[in-house]
C-alpha cells in the first residue's frame, strides 16, 4: 500500500464517521429495523447522529489544528488527544440523551452508549499508551453488526466480509504511515469490537 493510499483510506474511515456507518448499516441490513421504522425516520435520525457525531466534532478538529492546539487532523500526538476526546465525548453524550428520549429501537442508543464506553476506555488507556482509535470505530461497527446478526438471527456473509477486509485496510493504512505499531492496531480492533459486541447484544436493555 502506498503512502498516498493510506493517507486516504485514513481520512475517509476515519473515527468520527464510524457511528453513522454503524446506522446506516444497521437500517439496511437489518431486516427487523428497517421494517419497523419509515424512512423518513431513519432520514431524521441520521441527520442527527451525522450533525452530533461527525460533522460538529470535525469541524471542532480543523479549529484546533487551525489554531495549534493540536498538531494534525489524524491527532497523531497522544499527548494533544485530550480536548478533542471531551469535547467528542460531551457530543456523543447529547446524542445518547437524545436517542433516548426518542421513540427509537433499544439497539440504535445501544450503538451509541458503547461508542461512548470505548471512548472512555480508549481515553483511559491513551494516557498511558497510544491505542489506535481508528480501529477502535471500525472495530465497534464490526461488534455492533455481529451482535445484531445473533439478536435477529440474520447472517449477511458479504458484509461482514467486506468490513473485515476494511478493518485490515485501515490497519495496515496506520501502519503505513508510521502512526500506529501492529499492537496498538489489533488492541484498538479488539476494544471496539468487544465494547460495542457485549453492549449491544447483552446490555440494550439498561
């Protein structure tokens, strides 16, 4: 893969549009959600999770790289993660709150409760080592789906083969680039998936 490659495969898949792909995927692959609710719902619901999860915390990035608070898009510097993981957390928290209140599936705040849970052991653990992130996001869509396929008894193979193949793009992308060593790779896979996993198919019901 070349430097160039993984440069672009980081900024699309990057952490922060991890909790709409995991709603956009839950709606159209899961037979059970997407009959349940019309689509102008789901179009609600996702303006929602896009504006509190991706494009508000993005744009919160770019003003701190803008103003030096931080010193890349990537927050490659584990020391510099701080702000941006409160000010992220705050938004997934509203989120949450907001999902909620809400007349949606039990599942949909599930996902969002556990992308907080990761967040938080994420933070715990970058102040003591630096885990991907990246692959904590695309580790915690993986979990999300395989708990929905066992809770609604539906197996599309070709999805999670395709986000398996995904999840190894994007590791090996950081690996590329110097930022994270195959350790912290495969950590941040595994927190994810298992955080996201034991949340939304054993805890829904908090």
């Amino acid at each position: 893969m070349s430097h160039r490659t993984a440069k672009i495969i980081s900024y699309i898949f990057q952490p922060l549009f991890m909790p709409l792909l995991t709603v956009l995927l839950a709606f159209g692959m899961d037979p059970l959600l997407s009959a349940t609710y019309p689509l102008e719902v789901r179009w609600g619901l996702y303006a929602v999770i896009a504006l509190n999860t991706f494009l508000v915390p993005t744009a919160m990035v770019i003003y701190l790289k803008k103003v030096q608070i931080i010193s890349s898009l990537d927050v490659e510097n584990r020391k510099e993660r701080f702000i941006p993981f409160i000010l992220t957390l705050g938004l997934y928290a509203v989120t949450y709150w907001l999902l909620r209140r809400s007349d949606l599936p039990r599942e949909l705040y599930a996902m969002m409760f556990g992308s907080i849970v990761a967040m938080v052991v994420a933070f715990v653990i970058t102040l003591f080592w630096k885990i991907s992130i990246h692959m904590t996001g695309i580790g915690g869509v993986i979990g999300t789906m395989c708990a929905l396929f066992q809770m609604h008894f539906f197996l599309p193979m070709g999805l999670l083969s395709a986000l398996i193949l995904l999840a190894g793009a994007i590791g090996t992308a950081r690996m590329v680039l110097s930022v994270h060593t195959l350790a912290q790779v495969i950590c941040g896979s595994l927190l994810g998936f298992l955080t996201q996993f034991t949340v939304v198919g054993y805890l829904m019901f908090w």
